[in-house]
C-alpha cells in the first residue's frame, strides 16, 4: 500500500521523505519489519501506535540515531544514508523529544544557544528567537530561567530551537503528553501554520481524538509493521483504535459507587519543597470515601510528587494533616502506614516502586513483607515471597520467565501490573496510586483500570494521581487539580468539563508559579 | 574499525563470575612486563608471587594467617559497600580495634583465667565500633561524607598508637623500645593442634558464613542491599538510610576491630608501633575481588594472601622490593575495576559505514 493512493490533496511531484522496506532488528526482537512511509511537504502525518510498536525505532533511523538493517530511506527524492543527527539537522530534519533536555538553572537564551550546531552571537541569536516568536505567535521570554517556566513553555523552548534552522521535516515525539489541552491547541496552531510554510511534521502519538484535529494522514504501527495508513478525519476513535490495538478497546466496567465512610482524609496538608525546585504544598485538603476513586490531574511538577510522598510516608508531616480510617497518620513512616490499610503505588517503576535487579520475588518483599507475612521476626522466607509474586503473576497477567525474573527484564506495562498487583492483593483498604499506565501498552491499561474499579468495588478508597485526563475521566467518580502546590475542590467527574479542568491545570484558581 | 560499548539490557552473570579471574590474569601479565621493564625477571617475580605459595606444602600456614583479618574486614566492608556506605577507613578501625584490646590485655595483665582472652576480644570490637561510631554520627547528622572521615580517622588512630606505644604503654623492661609487654599465655590466641595457625582463621571462616546466611535471608541483609542498589525503593519499602548507615558501619568496624585483636593477641603478642601493616586498605580490594559476597572473600582473601606471601618469597629469592606485592594489588584493584565494564557492557566491533 503506497501513500500516494490515498493522499487527500495533489501530491506536489517530490515527497519530503520516503522510506521503503524498513527493517530493524534487535537481539530480541524485530522493531520494524519491512516499514513504508512517505511524508510530503507541507503535511501532518501522524505516526500512531502503542508503546512498543516500533515508532521510536523508525524515528531514531529518520534522525540518524540508528541504522536501519534493510530499506531505503528517500530525502528529497534522493537515496541518503543518515548517519548522525547533526547530518539529519543538515539536511533539514528536526526531533523535538518527549524528555526535553534542558538545564534548569540557565536562561532559555543559553539552552537554545547549547543545543544549536552553529555558533551565533547572543545578540543576533536573541533577534532571530523572537523572530521565531512573532511568526508563529509564541510567547516566551528569552531571558528568563528555565526553572521558573511550566512544562508547556519548556515545550516551546525545544519547539523554538528546531524552528530557528528551518526546518524542512520536524518530528514530534509524543508531545502533548505533558500539556493542558488549552496548552496542546497552541502547540497546535503552531504546528499547522508551520506546515502552511511547507514543513512536513511527523507527528508522534497515541492519543486518537490529537490525532483526528491534526493530522491529514496516518500510519499506523503494530508490533514493528505498518498494518495500515488512513486519513484520520475519516476515522472513528475506535476504528483508529481498533486498529493501533488489533482488538477492540475494553472499557472501564464501574460500578455506581456506594461511598462508605471517610477512609483518607487530607487535612491542610502543608509541605516545604525539597531542594531548589521542590513545590511547596499549600494546605492541601481532601476526603476519599470507601468504595470511590478520586482523581488528582494536573500538569506534572505542580506538586505531584510531593503529594505522593507525603501520603506514602516517605515524607512526614504533622500528624492529623494525613488520616487514615480515622487513625492521625502524618508522622507515621511507611511500614506503619502500610499496617493501617495503605498501599502506595509510585509513578516510578524502577528504583522506586522496585529494584531492578531485584528479582520479583525479592520485589514483593519491599512492600508486601507484613502484610502477607512473607518474613518471620527477621527472617526472609523465600517460598512464601516467591509463591506471592507467582500468585501475582497469574492473577495480572504479567509476562514473565516467572518469579526469579529480575525486575528489568520486564516491560514497562508488565512490570506496572506487577507492582500495582503487588499492592491490589495485599487487599489494601485506602490506595494512592500515581501515574498508574504512563507508558503503559493499551491492554495492560485497560486490566490495570478494570482492577483498580474492582478494588473500589470491594469498598477501598482509591486516589489515582495522573496526567492523563482520559485515564482520570474513564476511571474516577471526584477529579481535583492540582496546580503550583494547590488544590482545587473536588468535583463530580460525570458532570465536570475537560475544558474547567483545563483551565484549573493551567493555574486559573491561584497564583501558582506556573500561572500565566 | 573501531570498538563500541554496547549497554547490555542486564548486567551478565557470566561476566561477573568471570572478570575477577580476568582481572587477576591481567594482572601477572601486566606485573611481568612491568618488572622486566625495571629490569627484573619478570615472568619469575609472577612465578613467585603467585605460584610459589600455592604450590609449596608448607605455605598454607602462612596463607591462612595472612587471609584471616583480610577476610574478616573484607566482609564487613563488602556489606558496606552493598548499602552504597563507603567505609575505609577500616585500618583505622583495625588498628582502634586492637589497640583497646591491648588495653584490657595490659590491664589484666597480673590477673589469670579464661575471660580475659573473651574480654579483649569484645574490647576489640567495641573499640572498631567506635572508630567507625565517628563517621556514622557525621554522615547521619551532619551528611558528612563518609569516604573523607573514615579515612581521615585512620591517621588519627595511627597518631593514637605512636603516643601510647611511647608513653603511657611503654614496656617498663622494654629497654626503651616503643612497644608494650608480651601478652601472658591468658592473653594470646590459641593455635590449631599442630600448627601455628591462630582460632582468627576459623571465626574469618564463620564469619564469613554466617554474613552470607544473614545477606540472603534475612531482613537485614534485604535492607543492606535494596538501600544500596535504590535508596528510592528503600525509602518506599520503609528501610531508613540512617539506621542502615549507623548499622553497616558498626558491623564493618567490629569486624575490623576483631580481626585488629586478631592480630594483637595472635601474630603479634603485644602491641608494637609496626602493627599497621595495610590489612585494612588491602580488605578494599579483597572486598571487590569477591564481588562484595561474603564467600568471593573468603576467595579473594586466599589470593590477596598468596601475593602477601609470595612479595615475601620474591624479597628474598629475587630481591624484588619490597613494594612489589603492593604493585601487584593495586594491579589488581585497577583490572577489575576496569573489567567490571564488561558485566555491564558488551564490546562489538563495527564497521563505520560512511554514506
């Protein structure tokens, strides 16, 4: 199946890009098998599917971070082997990455001046930004320092270092994942004057509605292969999913909530912020009932973190600022807390939910240990810890060579459900739970919701802290912001609009720092 | 052509059983070039040192004397070092250790019975204990890193050893000589029926068994090694980096004390200003050699013995300096550490494609 069959606009006579036959393998696996793909100037081509697909592969080989074993990669109608990405940037091709890299405690000025391949004096450098600025009606102010700016504006910074060299493909992975979608329809403007000049963008994504605004064609990956191009407008969400996915998305079964009584209370939660860009919560207060999930969205780096330490108990704060089932727990260290019916799940899979090296079984131990009496007085016992992590294992579903796997030899989404599983089955009577599918696969999310909604059913307060607005929408009865430190008032997910917790994550109920 | 280092998704069991060999490979091979170099007989100096020793029948007294107090400290530092807690200063620790041994050794000196033995043994470890006390208050309290005062303390302690065996410790028929009173027959190891090899190596066998049980086992030994490998994890899993510090440090400056009256009350039989003889900083490279597990030291012990033990036989055979056991353990320390790249990292070599 060629692009140039189902184009919607006359196809000028040369594509931007063209590969044919594209194929990488790695030791374990065939990331990209037999890969076509053509981006014509002045597109929008969306390349969607699930984590694991392959589409950082095939970009990496784009941006000459890696070589393809077989195929041609086409630029300009030209044959062209990209060996590195200052080649790439050559030639005209731009990656704005999910992880930014910038430095905090320097102006946007120096980050841009850093990551440019040509050297500029400051002064000229500082005009051609703000020409930048003005033609795509950005705002950022070049002087300041990355530290003091939100995630949105951070954004703009690595968008502004790829305009500056004008480029004629610009590749954007995931981007959106970190913005409010009042954030995400600027990045959207900009994108599409952007291609009105003729640049192609290859744009990075699993987010389908994103994808239906944006983009005019897609491709979409399954385990390595394109298993089919579309125009996206013409698509519904589900048929786009249906086919990123190969099987029709499960959705969330809730039940009506029957809330209990109060389980997790917050109760003018106050916390320093930890080293130079720690947030600072500001008298946080909150209360889950048995039986409801409550949601916290909100941009990351607004206090999330904190938040999650502070109920987790790695963080102590006075004593009836965090109760639970009644009992004033804000000085209690974890194991303590844990003996009062709490679970937490850490955003952070490795080196924080577990240890890498760690096999599961050895992982079960770290959380679980009391709970499920897998050491007497101090001793370790090893059966009963790895007949726990295999009881996980079937239960979740978790592929694995079994208990005596080490932690990193999983996939990020199987090793999400073990330590969400880890924590379901020690029965926990209040959950906290944060980020609980990023970068997470759509069938391990889907069991991963199904068995959090299940835990609620069965009378446990949950509070899921996440970025994801879908996640929170699918999955939560109460939604609350959390934003610069703060909290808004909790309101009813059925009735609450995504635009009101837009503009709450953008900063509209105080002066948080990243309040514009 | 060139050499790429590739990041292997895990860390190679393979190689991490293999590199320690390697490493000491490596070392006779660089030892004999650098010795023919200096203009020695290189292949011999190796010959020596590392063969000589294991090959002779009368040797293994020798070995196991040297191997017991690098066996000792090397697993308490090896603990250590799994918790990510950087003692060592554990000469310093060694050297307190036998130092408050002898205190309780001078102090009962006229007295008779079999608890004085016992007595200066605990003395020995309460008094690594506390040398090793010192860093654990600083770093829990004040984040003083360890690495600079468990270091520091060892020229303190050498400094402790010099006055006491000059003044106040001084043998009153000792003619003068800094160096205290022979220990009484209640006050010096016993020896293994027909050998002059000290109890020290048997506890340094036992020892070393037993961290083994209690760093699989135990909660402990869970604790030690998921503070090191993720302080995050740890703190989720509520093991305190405080107490695992306090905990790790006392346990490896026990054992260096105990392995420090160890050798007062064995070897030596007094207390003398040459009692310093770098088993502590030798037990850092024991430590690594056997890949911080309690049995690799044991192991590497033996070998680190073997080079002791054959510098003295290539003093005397070849002339060789007395440096030269020193060169090959730094040797070794600097393959291994270098080695240690291949348990995490594959080497491929690829061809440059230039377009």
């Amino acid at each position: 199946m060629t692009a140039l069959d189902i184009a919607p606009t006359p196809v000028p006579a040369t594509l931007r890009l063209e590969l044919r036959g594209v194929t990488k393998r790695f030791p374990r696996v065939l990331a990209n098998d037999n890969v076509d793909l053509s981006v014509a100037p002045g597109e929008i081509h969306a390349l969607l599917g699930e984590n694991g697909a392959g589409k950082s592969t095939l970009v990496k080989m784009i941006y000459g971070l890696m070589a393809p074993d077989a195929g041609t990669l086409s630029w300009e109608g030209t044959p062209r082997t990209i060996t590195s990405p200052k080649e790439a940037r050559r030639l005209g091709i731009n990656m704005v990455f999910q992880h930014f890299s910038l430095f905090e405690a320097m102006s946007v000025l120096d980050n841009i001046a850093l990551g440019l391949d040509e050297r500029l004096p400051r002064r000229r450098l500082e005009a051609r930004i703000r020409a930048v600025l003005d033609t795509y009606g950005l705002s950022l102010d070049p002087r300041r320092s990355v530290a003091t700016l939100s995630v949105g504006e951070r954004q703009r910074i690595e968008i502004v270092r790829a305009l500056l060299v004008e480029p004629k493909l610009l590749i954007m992975d995931e981007p959106t994942s970190v913005l409010t979608p009042q954030e995400a329809e600027q990045l959207f403007a900009t994108l599409r004057a952007l291609a009105e000049r003729g640049c192609a963008i290859l744009y990075i994504s699993h987010k389908l509605h994103e994808i239906r605004a944006l983009c005019a064609r897609a491709t979409i990956l399954r385990g390595g292969r394109v298993v089919a191009a579309c125009e996206p407008r013409h698509e519904s969400p589900a048929s786009l999913a249906e086919m990123m996915i190969g099987a029709r998305p499960r959705r969330v079964e809730k039940a009506r909530p029957r809330p209990g009584p109060v389980k997790l209370a917050l109760e003018g939660l106050s916390l320093p912020g930890e080293g130079d860009f720690g947030v600072t919560l500001e008298a946080l207060s909150l209360e889950v009932r048995g039986g409801e999930i409550v949601g916290i969205a909100g941009v990351a780096g607004n206090g999330q973190s904190e938040l999650f330490l502070a109920l987790s108990g790695e963080r102590l704060c006075a004593p009836e600022a965090v109760t639970l089932n009644g009992h004033p727990a804000g000085r209690l260290r974890p194991e303590e807390r844990r003996a009062h019916g709490l679970s937490a799940v850490p955003e952070e899979r490795l080196g924080h939910a577990g240890v890498p090296e760690f096999s599961l079984s050895e992982n079960t131990l770290l959380t679980a240990r009391h709970r499920r009496a897998l050491v007497s007085r101090a001793l370790v016992r090893p059966r009963r810890a790895a007949a726990f992590a295999a009881e996980v294992i079937a239960r979740f579903d978790v592929r694995t060579t079994g208990p005596r796997a080490p932690a990193a030899a999983l996939s990020g989404g199987n090793l999400q459900k073990f330590v969400v599983g880890r924590e379901i089955l020690q029965a926990p009577e209040v959950l906290v739970v944060s980020q609980p599918t990023w970068g997470v696969d759509a069938g391990a999310a889907a069991a991963i919701h199904q068995a959090l909604a299940d835990l609620a059913a069965g009378g446990a307060a949950i509070l899921v802290i996440s970025q994801d607005l879908d996640e929170l929408f699918a999955l939560t009865d109460r939604l609350a912001v959390l934003n610069g430190g703060r909290l808004s008032a909790p309101e009813d997910t059925a009735s609450v609009s995504v635009e009101r917790i837009g503009l709450l994550m953008g900063g509209l109920h105080g002066e948080g720092p990243h309040a514009r | 052509m060139r050499v790429e280092l590739i990041r292997r998704p895990l860390p190679s069991p393979a190689m991490a059983w293999a590199t320690p060999p390697l490493a000491v490979l490596l070392t006779m091979l660089a030892g004999a070039a650098l010795f023919s170099l200096l203009g020695y007989d290189g292949p011999a100096a190796v010959r020596e040192i590392f063969l000589t020793p294991v090959l002779s029948r009368d040797t293994w007294q020798d070995l196991a004397i040297k191997a017991a107090p690098l066996i000792l400290i090397a697993v308490g530092l090896g603990i250590g070092f799994r918790a990510g807690v950087w003692n060592i200063g554990a000469e310093g620790q060694y050297i307190a250790g036998g130092l408050a041994g002898t205190g309780v050794a001078l102090a009962t000196w006229e007295m008779q019975g079999v608890w004085i033995l016992p007595a200066m043994v605990v003395a020995g470890v309460l008094g690594g204990m506390a040398w090793a006390a010192v860093p654990a208050l600083l770093r829990t309290r004040l984040q003083v890193n360890e690495i600079l005062t468990t270091l520091m303390l060892t020229y303190v302690a050498v400094q402790l050893l010099n006055y006491l065996m000059r003044g106040p410790w001084r043998d009153p028929q000792g003619f003068g000589f800094p160096q205290t009173r022979l220990f009484t027959e209640w006050q010096v190891l016993p020896l293994l029926p027909g050998t002059f090899v000290h109890i020290g190596a048997v506890v340094a066998l036992g020892v070393a068994l037993l961290a083994w049980f209690v760093m699989a086992r135990t909660v402990f030994g869970l604790r030690v090694r998921t503070v090191g490998a993720a302080p995050a994890a740890a703190r989720h899993a509520g093991f305190g980096e405080g107490d695992t510090v306090w905990a790790t440090l006392l346990l490896s400056g026990g054992l260096a004390g105990l392995a420090g009256i160890f050798e007062a009350a064995g070897p030596f039989a007094q207390m003398v200003p040459q009692f310093p003889t770098g088993y502590g900083f030798t037990a850092i490279i024991v430590a690594f050699l056997g890949r911080l597990h309690p049995i690799g030291a044991v192991l590497a012990g033996l070998v680190l013995a073997v080079s002791y033990v054959g510098g003295e036989i290539a003093q005397s055979s070849l002339g060789l300096p007395a440096a030269a056991a020193g060169v090959f353990q730094a040797l070794m320390l600097f393959f291994l550490l270098g080695a240690d790249v291949l348990v995490r990292y594959r080497l491929v070599l690829t061809q440059r494609v230039r377009p």
